[in-house]
C-alpha cells in the first residue's frame, strides 16, 4: 500500500459496479477488484453483489483466509471518505434483461401444438403417396 493514499468519495466508488470496473470497500479502504472478478473463487456475482456499500460485513462473513486477505494489498487503490458512506443503503433493484415472450416454453408449446400435427398429416400424405399402387 502507498503511503500517500488518495481519498474517494463514495458516490464516485458506487459508481464502479460492473464486472469490467469493479470498487468494493472493506475496513474504510477502497479497492479495485476489476482483475480479480473472473479468478474469484465464489465468482463475479458474490464481488457485483458487494459492490455500492460498505462490503466489511459481507467480506468478514465469508471468513477469508491470511492468504485472501494478503492478496487485498495489490487492489488497494485508496481510502473511502467516511463522512460520504450513507448510514442505510438505499435499495437498487438489479439489472433485468427485458421479458421477451418469445422465449418463455409457453410460447415453444403453441408452436409444437401447431407444428406437430402439420407434421403428421404431411407425413400420412407422403407414405400414402409411396405406398398406393399406380
């Protein structure tokens, strides 16, 4: 860690919440995780969920070893303002693909239901054109 640290303000580190560019506080230090997402043994989503708050609670939690812990130094990047972490998380809801009907199985049943007896009947067609006697 450097000696001189930079001071971030929370609003700016909340912002870095995307599996590319990724910042997570833990014990009032901030770090950049961003290299780290696709090597973390619990997986992007356990750092993505952490990200936007103050991630001490969920980090001890877990219970990581000295090794994990270590390996926080080469991701440190600074210190958080204190007097800018809000007291309460306000809630985000997370980032939904929009509901696409088409890809729903209801919608592969009504295809089947129309598909499937088209099928039959081009095939009841087709053997009885082969099998009739000319």
């Amino acid at each position: 860690m450097t000696s001189d640290s930079k001071v971030h303000l929370f609003e700016e580190v909340s912002k870095h919440n995307k599996t590319k560019d990724c910042w997570l506080i833990i014990d009032g230090k901030v770090y950049d995780v961003t290299p780290f997402m696709d090597d973390h043994p619990g997986g992007d989503e356990v750092l993505l969920s952490a990200t936007g708050k103050d991630a001490t609670n969920d980090f001890e939690d877990v219970g990581h070893s000295d090794s994990a812990r270590e390996m926080m130094d080469k991701y440190y990047i600074g210190e958080i303002d204190k007097a800018t972490v809000p007291l309460k998380r306000t809630y985000v809801a997370p980032q939904q693909p929009a509901y696409n009907p088409d890809k729903t199985p209801e919608f592969v049943i009504k295809i089947l239901q129309f598909l499937v007896p088209l099928l039959i009947l081009g095939l009841a067609f087709a053997v009885r054109h082969y099998t009739k006697e000319k």
